[in-house]
C-alpha cells in the first residue's frame, strides 16, 4: 500500500499476531507477528484484503514452498511474510520515494526472525527505472489493497503487466476489497489483455468473520483472484 509520508502526532505503534492453522491437523499452526502504527496515513496497518491474501497462502503453502514471490505495495507485509515463512523466495516492494513504507516492511522482517532472508525494493506502480529490469522472474506476484485509489488502478496494472511478461508462467494474486460496483476491475483486466479467475473464499477458509484471528471488518466485500495472461 502507497501513502502519505508525513506523521502524524496521534501515531500508536502496536503489535499484532496472526495465526494460520489448520483445523484437521492442530499441529500445523504459524504465527506471523505484524508491527503496525496506527496513524491518519492509511499504509501502516493491516487492511482486509491481507489476511485473505494470506490465507489463500497458507492454503497453497507447499505449493509456494521455493517459488520467487514479490509483493507489490507491501506496506506491513502480512503476506509475503507468511509466504517467506512457508519457504517462498520473497521480495517485498513499496514505494521507492516513500522510506517509511520500506521501514515498515523491514519492521515486519525483524519481527519474524526473516532480515536475512528477504529482499526488500523501492518499487513504484508506473515506473520502470533501470533497477526493475534487474529483478528476477518471479513466479507469483503478490498485491494486498493495491486497488484501493481509482487513479493508481493503470499504474499497478501496468506493473503487473510488466512482471507478467517476464515470466511465461507468472500469476498475481490479488486480494481486493470492491467498494462499489462503479471500481470493478473485471473490465478493466479485459482491457490490458489479462484472464481473471474469481477464487471463492469458502474454497480456502477466509468466508468467515475472522480470519487468522484478524477480526477485521468488510470481508464479505473482498474478492481473491488469480491474473494471468490470456
């Protein structure tokens, strides 16, 4: 998530602890512990789109294991950290003019014994500086409330696109929170040439009112979807 650089005096910094697990084998269980402040600028705090993304993680878990991930718009990380957890190559990524989004994704790092293990990038939506065509192919492209502000929704396509086009099997997940039929993105991803699976949550456990314990609010307007190229 990309926000207003400028603190506010009313900061809280806090800690918060999700729990991935499974209910038929108990003894597979994660947590991953998330530093957040909350603050008027809106990329410090888990929104909910995150959990869901990382749930679906979870459910893919040994799938991801040793797969190359970015997560686009990081911000606190939820889930490329869980992703590099499971055993996934992980780059985290947000926006290369905004330092205090990159503090905060390395915050999450220390917060879970991962500073050595993960990359972290400047990376803004829209812009490819020399620097992005040095990255490596991935393949998953992670983006958590990334279409959150209809003006960035062609930037961050347009990044997608780019990873996209790098690797033959890339995909992205997506998870996004719809806020009115009016910010759709199924045309809009016919328009840049993409295919769109629509993942039910039910399919990985995230239909509930909590997820991994978050307890946050508006799930039942969040979608998860899988983008390839056509």
């Amino acid at each position: 998530m990309q926000f207003d650089e400028t603190p506010s005096s009313q900061s809280v910094e806090s800690l918060k602890v999700f729990t991935f697990k499974d209910e038929e084998e108990t003894e597979n269980e994660i947590e991953v512990k998330i530093p957040e402040v909350v603050d008027p600028a809106y990329g410090m705090y888990v929104w909910p789109s995150a959990p869901v993304l990382a749930q679906y993680i979870w459910k893919k878990r040994k799938w991801i294991f040793g797969k190359r991930v970015l997560e686009l718009g990081a911000g606190t990380a939820l889930p490329g950290i869980l992703a590099a957890i499971c055993g996934a190559v992980v780059t985290l990524s947000d926006h290369s003019r905004y330092p205090r989004c990159l503090e905060n994704c390395l915050k999450s790092c220390q917060a879970n014994d991962l500073r050595d293990s993960v990359d972290i990038v400047g990376l803004s939506w829209g812009e490819f500086p020399p620097g992005i065509f040095q990255l490596p192919t991935f393949d998953v492209i992670l983006a958590s409330d990334c279409f959150y502000d209809t003006k960035d929704f062609e930037n961050v396509l347009a990044t997608i696109v780019f990873f996209l086009e790098k690797g033959t099997t890339t995909r992205c997940w997506i998870g996004y929170q719809e806020r009115s039929s009016d910010r759709s993105l199924d045309q809009l991803l016919i328009r840049w040439g993409l295919h769109c699976l629509h993942i039910p949550l039910g399919v990985f456990g995230a239909d509930g009112p909590s997820v991994a314990g978050s307890n946050l609010p508006g799930h039942h307007s969040i979608q998860l979807l899988e983008i390839t190229q056509l």
